[in-house]
C-alpha cells in the first residue's frame, strides 16, 4: 500500500530532495530479488534533467540488482528509521537471505514503475542508470537520471523541506562512521536575490 | 596566518569531514588569481587513498582555475558563514572582479600547498584534480584525491565531528535552494558492531 502521505514532487525540483546531503536508501529489485541498502555517498548531478551520483560497492547485492535491471531508487530515510538504515547499510542479502524482513524493510510498488520503494522514508526518487562502464568498475561511481519523484507532504512540499514544523522522527540522516549519524537541523535563511 | 585551532586530521578518517553531506566551498589558484565558489553537489567517493567528486559548471571561475592548476580545496563553512557561502555561490569572478574582498572572503596558506584555504571554515580538503574529461565535459564531474586534511579542533577531533558540544556557530551548512540552508543537527547513536 502506498504510504498515505506520499506525493508527486515535480521533476525541475527532484534535486531539492538529495541537496541537503542525507544519508539515503538505495533499493533495486531483479529476477525476483529485491534489495536495499544504505549509502552516504549519494548526490545531486544536475537540474533538468535530474540527474544523481551514488556510489555502490562491489560487494553489495544492491549493485548487482542495479547494473542487471539498469533502474534503482534512491530514498530519503527518517530519524525515526535510524536503526533500520544503520542496519541495512551492515548486513548484506548475499549472507542474510531474509535481510529485509530481518531489518524491519517494508516495501510498496509505485504503478509503472517496477522497483521496490521503502516504506516510511520522507523522499523516493526512481531512477534510471545511465551506464557509465569505467566510472562503475573504477570508482564504483553511478549515475541516475531521475525518472519520477515523490515525498511525505508532512515534510515536503511546494518545492521545500519543512523540518521546522513537521514531526522531528521525520527529519534526514546524515551517517559519519560507527553507528553515528546527525539529525537534520534548525532553517537558515539567507536574505537575498534568488527567492524561489 | 593559519587558523588558531587548525589540527591535521589522518588521511584515512579524511571522508567523514564530508561524510554528512554538507555544502562546501570550492577554492582554486592559478597564474595568480584566486577564486572561491560554493558548491551543494560535493560528495564523498572513496576511503584510501580518499577521493570525493565535485560538481563545477561551466559558468564558473573557479572551474577555470581548477582544470588549469590540477588542484582544488574542498572546504566546510560553518553556520556563522552562511552570509558568505551565499554571496560566493551567486557571484562570479568573471563579473566582480573584487568577489573574494566583496564577499568577506579571507584567504590563508599552508606550507607545501600552492593552494587558496578559507579562514573561518570547520574542515578543508587539499585535492589533486584526477583527470577523467569525460566526466567533466559530459556532467561537470571533477573527481579529486585528497592529498591533505585539516580541521578545527574545537569541532572535529580524534576522527569525529563534535557538533553536540562545539559552539552552535560552527555547526555545517546544508544548502536547499533559495537562500535556505540548514545547520545540521543532533547527534544520533544507532548501537551496533561497528564502534570506531
């Protein structure tokens, strides 16, 4: 079931949704296997069209799954799945066959699209792989184009994060090693030409 | 004259300087001109020997200096700097000949870098430009090895970032859009096998 909250986001604004620099989900599903893991080294490329950086290890199941269906979503977690993304992020579906259901992942599908979204997330951003063979095998580098955007209303919406007024167990993750992450902060507002 | 708590941070813990996703300035020297940029789409890429990739439009002075000199510092303003890293990221030098003075931007050295460093900043980043023109031409991609890193004690130290106890105005900026950043936040223990 498609969370109740959850919102198209405009694609000319997809890159709002990764610019703040959380630490995120990356989920890929292929010949039946559907795997998530956790990845602090994803990033805004471009506006229009949205594109994204993400890098996946050679070990992960994840990148497998990525590189036999050429399609990923990248997804923004919450405080409130801190334990979820630390743990999917240390276990790997090649060792623990029953890894979602063990770390709590619960997914839910998104009409024309078949991947696997991860429920209780704040963002999701389908991509598409756009093969770049020597950033993959040198750099362990992808590249996305994003292909749909969604969020939770109750924390984005009108092209803007709103983690001063919403609910704190919805604010991003931003990972630093051994178990800690940060919480997204307080709003700063730089008076200036380019409102928006 | 260098930062009065600058400290070296090791080469290997130098990823969690950029670990939690935060905006950073982009600094770059060649054939005597300095320039400073700000940039939300800098990222982590690898752990050892690091590497991060920055993304560095064509628009840009900074750009310029970067591919003409190979090198490049990534450095992490601080919330008291959220006025600067606004006015470095929407003027070029190109137009305003006086940016760096205009913005408030004051420069220092360190020995064995032929580089730009920002005062007042957290965190900064010595890279070496990795040559991959693909990438730059196609996505504005740089790629960069960090041959030396440096933080502010009072905020970083013994390989972590200490943003719960360091003074509020050293916290990290997180670029949105539109004149808004935010600072980032709490700290969050997820306990688990991987203390460090």
């Amino acid at each position: 079931m498609q969370p109740p909250h959850l919102q198209p986001v405009e694609l000319s604004k997809a890159y709002r949704l990764l610019n703040h620099g959380p630490t995120v989900l990356v989920s890929a599903r292929h010949g039946g296997a559907d795997d998530v893991m956790a990845a602090a080294w994803a990033c805004a490329l471009d506006f229009a069209p949205p594109k994204l950086t993400v890098v996946l290890d050679k070990a992960t199941r994840t990148r497998e799954l990525v590189e036999a269906s050429g399609t990923f979503v990248i997804q923004v977690p919450t405080l409130a799945q801190a334990r979820l993304t630390q743990a999917v992020g240390t276990r790997s579906l090649h060792d623990q066959p029953r890894k979602l259901a063990d770390t709590g992942v619960e997914l839910f599908e998104l009409e024309g699209f078949d991947q696997p979204f991860v429920q209780g997330c704040s963002a999701w951003l389908a991509c598409r792989l756009l093969p770049e063979p020597h950033n993959q095998q040198t750099y362990d580098l992808f590249i996305g184009e994003v292909v749909g955007a969604w969020a939770d209303e109750r924390v984005f919406r009108d092209g803007h994060w709103h983690f001063q007024t919403a609910p704190g167990a919805l604010r991003s993750l931003h990972y630093i090693a051994g178990g800690q992450f940060y919480a997204i902060g307080e709003s700063v507002l730089v008076p200036g030409p380019t409102p928006d």
